[in-house]
C-alpha cells in the first residue's frame, strides 16, 4: 500500500473531497433549505408573538414587516450563497486570530484544525442557523481535545471576551454531528517539511534521493549534483543566492502560505495535503520546485534558458514532460491561482460588517438560544439536528421518550438512579 492508497482510505478523502461542481451544489442545497427554514421559524414566531398581544389584548395583528427585530416571513432577505462563504470566510480569519490572543501558545495544527472544522460544519449548516460568533470559539475548543493539546475548559473560557463555559460546550455536539464524527485533517505541513528535508539533502549532494535509473548530469555525482541545485536561476531579487538561504527562505514564505490562503480557501476540500505543500512551496520559488519535481519523474528534462520575463513564472522549463507530470503541473498551477485569489485586509472586512448586519434580519430565532437549546436537549431528551436536514423531536416525542426512560428504570432489578 503506497502513500496515496492510505490517503484516499482516510476519513477526509472519502467525505471531505470534492470536485468544484459537487462542492458548490452542496452549499447551494444547505443555502436553499436553510432559507425556507428561516421563513417557517419567522412565521411561527410572528404566529406566536401575535397570539400573545391578542392574549393580553393588544390590537390583533403586528406591525407591518418586522416581529422582535426580524423581517417577516415573505419579506426576509437572505444570506445568498456568495455571501454565506465570504462570512464564514472572515470568521476563520477571526478564529485564527483569536488563538494568537490568549496566554497559552496554541500550536498551528490545532489553529489549521479548528479552521478546518469551521469550514466543514458551514458545508451542511448555514450562518442563518447558527451564527459563526457561536460557532468559532467551540470549533477551536473541540481541535484542542482532537489534536491532544490539553486547555481547561475554565481556562479556556475566561482568555474569550463575555464567553462562558457553557456557550462553548453548548455548539460541540451540534459540530462533532456536522463532522459526521470524523475529526482527522490531514494538514499539508508534514508534506512541505519532508519536501524542505529532501531538498536540503540533494543540496548536500546525496545522490541516493535521485530516483533509480536517473540519467540527467547531475546524477553522476555528489558534487555534480551540489552545483546543479547551487547553480538554479534566481527568476526574483528576493531569492538569495546561496542554497541553504534559498531553501530557508522558500520555506518560510511556503509555511506563511499554508498557515492563511490554504486554510482559507477552499483548498483542502478539493486538493490533497501533499498538493497543497508543493503549490505553496512553487508560489514561494517556481524554479527550485520544477527542479525538485524534475528529480522525481524519469525522463523529466529542464530546459537550461527561459523564454518569459513574467518574474512569477521565469525560468526553466520542462521539455516534453511525462504525462503525470504533466497533469500534477496543470494542478499545482490551477491550486497556485486558487491560494493567489484569496483576498483579506479591510476591504474584506467592510464586506463581511455588511452580511453581518444583513444576518441579523434572517437569523433563525429558534436557534439563537443555543446554550437553552443545549440544556433542553440533556433535560428532556431532545434530538437538534446537527444539519439543515431536520427540526428535531416534537414536544410529544420528548414526553413519550422520557415516559419509556422511567419505565424502563423502574423494571430495572436495581432501581434508577439515586435522587440527590
């Protein structure tokens, strides 16, 4: 078994991959049936709320438009899908942030995870169900536990601004549901360190991490090899020119890219960990990575000029490549223009501060309470689906659930649990 028959036999690959078409209908069918479930919810609570005045003999009827802050039913507007993912967007960005902020060091693969979480909930569930202010906080918890750093939830809790205990337990259920209780992410960083650790060896000169059979000049020996990779074009002025500071300084930049556009996008979803370390790693230096991959592929030849002036895309180029390398160039360069679309600062920020503002108009009221919510489910035996597919158990349900719970203690030889 090779390395990518144990990555496609992994949880992420098997409900967490999807190709482009299939990942925008997803969101599309989540969009569709959480706005439908937003206009029921605003109905019933504007039923309710006018049942109440006349109760208490206010005029019937309610004000034209709004019931206690939200549109009613046939004039809320909803989140589109658009905007649903630049909002889910900005509150990875905040949940990265949000770990530099406390007063323990949070490590970089619990930060990727909990981003990772985040990204996966939203793909079944939808901000106008469960706000991502909610959301945030208990997916970084939950990659804690998942990644085997270990935060007192007390401790946790009190480095979050007016955040409690319980609003960060409250959501965990409903997410470890969304994650179909899958929590392994497989993170690019290993990928790109052992791309970095091979690398620095053929600078050394060792000759062994050549493929088998490799005919190319550089392969006759170690010192041939040490010029080669010493002797690579600089297609930037940022490039240093000796090798130990070229491989450090691609490195860095790699890393930098994995730790924001990679997370941030919709790259782990639709490429695998060991693309997305190569992709960061070309964007960071093109050359040194087309030299590296041209050690990997029999038959892969570098040409010894450049023919572009472009400085993201001068130097070598392969002549008549393998047709695998081929295609794995055409995906690191179709990955290469995903991470390099990827937008943050202000101007995204003033976007999301305006779907925020809109989400307050078509937030499903039923669901705002989710620490109430929470407390119903472990009082009275409540289902809350953990995605758009369903409302839960009725009242009845719940009662007859709970009849048949105390039935079944008081047949049981023991007796039921002591009552304090």
């Amino acid at each position: 078994m090779n390395e990518d028959d144990i990555y496609r036999s992994s949880s992420q690959y098997r409900y967490w991959s999807f190709t482009p078409e299939a990942l925008a209908s997803l969101r599309s069918s989540t969009n569709s049936a959480a706005a439908a479930r937003v206009r029921a919810a605003i109905k019933r609570s504007r039923n309710k709320t006018t049942e109440q005045q006349n109760g208490n003999g206010a005029p019937n009827g309610t004000a034209k438009g709004r019931t206690n802050g939200h549109e009613a039913e046939s004039d809320v507007d909803c989140l589109t899908v658009e905007e649903e993912a630049k909002l889910v967007q900005f509150y990875c960005t905040l949940c990265l942030q949000m770990s530099d902020s406390f007063d323990f060091p949070v490590p970089m693969n619990v930060k990727a995870t909990a981003v990772q979480f985040i990204k996966r909930f939203y793909l079944t569930n939808s901000p106008m169900t469960y706000h991502p202010k909610q959301i945030m906080p208990a997916a970084l918890f939950l990659a804690t536990k998942t990644e085997n750093y270990y935060v007192p939830l007390a401790k946790y809790a009190k480095g979050i601004r007016k955040t409690s205990e319980a609003d960060i337990l409250a959501p965990e259920f409903l997410i470890t549901q969304a994650l179909r209780f899958t929590f392994d992410v497989r993170h690019p960083h290993r990928a790109l360190k052992g791309v970095l650790m091979e690398l620095t060896g053929l600078a050394a000169g060792d000759t062994g991490m050549l493929l088998p059979g490799n005919n190319q000049e550089f392969a006759s020996s170690s010192s041939a090899l040490r010029n080669a990779i010493a002797s690579l074009p600089r297609p930037s002025k940022d490039i240093p020119t000796a090798i130990d500071a070229r491989l450090a300084r691609a490195y860095d930049v790699a890393k930098n890219t994995l730790a924001g556009a990679a997370l941030l996008t919709d790259a782990y979803f639709l490429y695998t960990p060991a693309q997305i370390g190569l992709a960061a790693l070309r964007s960071a230096d093109r050359v040194l990575t087309d030299w590296y991959l041209g050690t990997k592929f029999a038959g892969a030849t570098l040409a010894t000029t450049s023919s572009s002036n472009d400085a993201a895309t001068s130097g070598p180029k392969f002549i008549d490549p393998p047709a695998a390398l081929s295609k794995l160039l055409a995906t690191l360069d179709a990955l290469a223009q995903l991470l390099g679309a990827y937008r943050s600062g202000g101007e995204a920020r003033e976007e999301c501060v305006r779907i925020d503002r809109k989400l307050y108009r078509c937030r499903n009221p039923e669901k705002v309470d989710l620490v109430g919510l929470n407390r119903a489910v472990k009082r009275e035996g409540k289902s809350s689906a953990g995605a758009e597919g369903g409302e839960g158990v009725t009242e009845s349900a719940a009662k007859r659930r709970k009849l048949e719970r105390e039935k079944r203690e008081d047949d049981d030889v023991f007796g039921g649990d002591l009552k304090r």
